[in-house]
C-alpha cells in the first residue's frame, strides 16, 4: 500500500520526468540482459532523484504498474478468445445524468447495467480529451441492447476478428484507457466478479 508521503512523492517524479527515465532505464536493462541497479541509476541521473529512497520507489510503481497491465490484458484476452460474440462499448452520459448523478452513482449504474447485459465484463472509466467528459469502456462477452442505457448514449462494436492482430488492438485500447494519466483520477477497473484467470 502506497502511503500519502509516498504518492507525493511519486507525484513529483513524474513531473520532474524521473519516474519516465526510470522506465527507460529499466527497459533498456531488460535489452541489455542486464538488471536494473539502483545505485548505478541514482548516480548517472543525480538531477533526477534525490536520494536511492526515490529510485527504490520508482522500481516498485513500475513493478505494481507492469503486474497490473498483465492481469488486466489476460483477463480481457480471455473474454475475447473464450466467447463467441464479445463487444467492445462505450458508454457516455448526458447532461442530465452529469448534473444530478454523483460519481460514484454513475459508476454503480454502469456495473449494474453491463450485469444485467452479460455475465463477464471489463471496463474503466475514461475523460474526454477536448472537454475531459466522463464516459466508460467495457468488453463484455455477449452481444447488448444499447437501448436499454438510459443515461447517455452507448456505442457498440461487435468483436468480429479474433486474430492475433485485433485482439491486440481490443486489448490495448482498453487497457491504456484504463491505466493512462487521464484515467487515474483514483478509480478503478471494474471487474464481473466471475472473470477469473
């Protein structure tokens, strides 16, 4: 569990672009066959940390965050390949549901409704680039009826090909939705609760 001292000062390195060269750093010490050190990264990027506590803090975000991209694609891969008519949706709210609904409601009602739509389900919540508008993305294992999300509008596309090239493409758009910066205003995936891996 990341504490409230440490998430600041996670915050500051990614503003300051060390928590980036770490990633890096570690990347290119995965090519090299090499493992990361974070003596030797302390010392080589002294404007970056300010001490080895950073480094070491570094190492473990990039560790929880390449575990967590793991399960995430694994678990969406399995809706994909072990069903026959998966969808990929979006589902946006209107005016209405924005003004009078709390987050949290908006966001039960989105569980609640890819329930009663399918049995398994992934999805995440997502802001608009242009006017950072809340809107969700989900794969589901069956088909929908988009006429029954009352809240907004919600877009469908039937996952037709399930080669290695589109499932790529499934899985990577959700899972950067789910875990880039704009999606990380402290929410979290929404998982069915019998989706195991």
């Amino acid at each position: 569990m990341t504490t409230d001292n440490e998430k600041q000062t996670l915050l500051k390195l990614k503003n300051n672009g060390a928590l980036k060269l770490y990633g890096i750093y570690k990347r290119e010490c995965f090519l090299s066959e090499l493992n990361p050190d974070p003596q030797f990264c302390f010392d080589t990027y002294p404007d970056f940390f300010s001490s080895i506590e950073e480094v070491l803090l570094c190492a473990r975000y990039s560790k929880n965050y390449y575990n967590r991209n793991t399960r995430l694609t694994k678990k969406i891969e399995k809706l994909i390949t072990d069903y026959d008519e998966p969808v990929f949706i979006t589902l946006t709210f209107n005016d209405s549901s924005l003004d009078f609904l709390s987050y949290d409601t908006r966001r039960k009602r989105v569980r609640e409704w890819l329930k009663s739509q399918g049995s398994l389900y992934v999805a995440n919540v997502d802001y608009g680039k242009e006017n950072g508008r809340e809107h969700y993305h989900a794969i589901i294992n069956k088909k929908v009826d988009p006429l029954t999300w009352s809240y907004g509008s919600c877009n469908v596309k039937l996952i037709f090909n399930k080669n290695c090239k589109a499932l790529a493409k499934y899985i990577n758009k959700l899972t950067n939705h789910a875990l880039k910066d704009t999606a990380n205003r402290g929410a979290r995936i929404i998982y069915s609760r019998g989706l195991k891996i």
